[in-house]
C-alpha cells in the first residue's frame, strides 16, 4: 500500500489512532481545524498550513504580495472556525536561490498588510533553500472555551447552513490555469487570488451560541461536510438547489460543466464557514446575515447516522457523493 491508496484523510486518521495527546490540557487535538489546549484563562488555539509552489499556486498565475496575504488568510480562516480571535503567527519559508529580492520584500509586504488588518503579530520562523517555494505559517489564537465551535457537536434535527457563495474560487482557478477558457472575470479570479477569512462572523455565530458545529470550507463543500459528519457522528441530506451561487458563477460554470453545482460542491478554497444550528435559531441567524451584510443560507439538514450523507437535487433525485473533492494524494 503507498499515499494513493489511503489518500490524505485515511493518512490522518493513522497518525491521529498512533498519535492521540495524553496531556490533560489538550482539549482538541488532531480532528479539528485547529488544536485546543486549555490555559487559566482562555483556551490557546493553534493551527499551520502549508502552501507549495506547483501544488497549491503558481507563480505564472499569482504575484507575491497576494500569495503573502494568502498564506496568512488561510490559516486565519481555520481559527474563524471555531469563532477564535487569531493573535501571534511564525512563518517558515523554503525557497529557490535565484527568487528575487523584491519577490520576497511583496511578499512581506502583502502578509503585513494582512496581519495588521486582523491584529496579529509575527514572532518568528525559519528559513531553508528549496527548489520550489514553500510557505507554512503556524497560527495562534484565543478563545473562551465555552464560545468555541467544534466539528464534533452536530446534533441530528439540526440545520446546516453555509455562508457567502460556493464553488467561485475553484472556478477562478481554472480560468487563471486557462483551463477551459483564457479569460474569465475579475470576480472569480479573485476569490482564487484573494480569500477573505470570516473572523468576525465566526467570533458572532460562537459568541451569540447560535451553532453545535463548524468547519471553514477549504477543500470543498461534500468533503467538508464529511468531516463535520465523521466527528459527530451524524448523517445528512443537502439539498442542491438551495446552495448559494453567486451571479458570476452562474454565468460562467457552463464553459466548463453541464453540472451548475459540480465546482459549488467539489471546489475548494472558498473559505466560507459552515454550521449546523437547531431550528429554533434560524431567526438569530438570518437576524445576524443581516447585521454584517453577509449571506447565510440554509442548505441542508442533520440526519441520524444511519442515513449516511445524500445530496437531494431539484427533481427529487437523491444521490450519495462519491468523488467528494479535494485531497491530497488521490
Ligand atoms: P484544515 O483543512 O482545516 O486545515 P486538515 O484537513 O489539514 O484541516 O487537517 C485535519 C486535522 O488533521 C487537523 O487537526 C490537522 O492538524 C491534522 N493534521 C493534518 N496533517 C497532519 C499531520 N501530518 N500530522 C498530524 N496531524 C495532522
Ligand atoms: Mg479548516
């Protein structure tokens, strides 16, 4: 058996069964979109990702000071998803011998500008030669333990919702690799180029205990919804026509599918947050869409286990998703 076999989540999964932490301060360890350890006061959060060049961008396609902003908002969006406040970070760069100077001084410039927009500090880091750039940042963050919002806590009769609109940054990606078309609009291309983390949305839906559950849509919608659904437990139907697209999605997914909801469903890198919530809370919720101007929108419900996870399209044709979306590996 090799990588491909197991892809990237069965590789978790058997580091997390060898792994497990013993300290009794570790909350949430490997299973989560950040770790969770407990301290006097607050619960310490921390989270790393990785960006490589050729895997995860291209330098034909996005310019240093973007992927510099990047970088930072993706690991920012996991701590958006458990309603956390991002503080410190360390940054570890490998990077090729003949990279520009001002390459590195835009990309600084653009991870600056990111980090002073959410109040977060630089501490340190490491650096290395490599023949690809490789950018991984460690995050940490705060939260009181009671305001925090697991993957785990999804209850069956719950609602799941999702925020903004899906399926943009993957198809942004496509037009800025000219797969398919070789000019696409702005607005999608700079959902690819220039996620936006929904700190403050994640820090109100946690605060105001409006949800049992929440994860950052990074991978893909079907996935990620697999992961919720794994660590509570819990089964679930999503019902196609309700995911929310945005206007130049729907313009332009037919250049590259007969499927309107494939990227929607399977695209990653959007960054949006999705929830599970009882019923009884969808009034605060579209109350609070309303108050920071951001689309919240009911796409799904929880089912017992037993029901596994369906995707109910417009004529009532139900389907169990198999190719789920991104992963590593596969
Ligand atoms: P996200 O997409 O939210 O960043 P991941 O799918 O990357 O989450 O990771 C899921 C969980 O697995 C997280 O708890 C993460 O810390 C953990 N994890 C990922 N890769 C490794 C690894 N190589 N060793 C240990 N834990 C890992
Ligand atoms: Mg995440």
């Amino acid at each position: 058996m090799n990588l491909q076999d197991v892809g990237e989540f069965g590789l978790i999964k058997r580091i997390r069964k060898r792994m497990s932490a013993s300290d009794s301060a570790v909350i949430q360890g490997i299973g989560d979109d950040v770790a969770v350890i407990e301290t006097a006061n607050k619960a310490l959060l921390v989270t790393t990702d990785i960006l490589i060049e050729g895997i995860h961008f291209d330098r034909s396609w996005i310019d240093p000071y973007r992927l510099g902003k990047k970088a930072l908002v993706v690991n920012l969006s996991d701590i958006a998803a458990m309603g956390g406040t991002p503080k410190y970070f360390l940054i570890s760069l490998g990077l090729p011998k003949d990279l520009s100077l001002s390459f590195i001084s835009s990309f600084y410039r653009g991870l600056k500008e990111e980090a002073r927009r959410f109040c977060v500090d630089l501490l340190g880091g490491d650096t290395s030669l490599s023949q690809k750039i490789v950018i991984n940042i460690c995050l940490l963050g705060e939260g009181k333990k009671k305001d925090l919002l697991f993957r785990r806590g999804a209850k069956v009769g719950d609602d799941l919702f999702v925020t903004g609109t899906l399926g943009d940054a993957a198809l942004g990606l496509k037009i800025l690799q000219k797969k398919g078309l070789m000019r696409g609009p702005k607005g999608l291309i700079e959902r690819q180029l220039s996620p936006y983390p929904r700190i403050q949305l994640g820090q109100a839906i946690g605060k105001r205990r409006l949800a049992t559950a929440m994860i950052d849509v990074s991978d893909g919608l079907l996935i990620d919804t697999t992961h919720v659904l794994e660590e509570s437990g819990v089964g679930a139907r999503i019902w196609e026509e309700r995911i929310p697209l945005s206007r130049l999605y729907r313009k332009w997914m037919h250049f590259y599918s007969k499927d309107l909801y494939q990227m929607a469903l399977c695209g990653g890198e959007d960054y949006e947050l999705l929830f599970t919530a009882p019923p009884e809370k969808r009034k605060k919720i579209s109350a609070l869409a309303h108050s920071l101007n951001v689309p919240i929108t009911r796409i799904g419900e929880i089912l017992p286990p037993q029901n596994g996870f369906y995707v109910t399209k417009k004529d009532g044709k139900e389907y169990s998703p198999s190719r789920l979306g991104f992963e590593h590996f596969k």
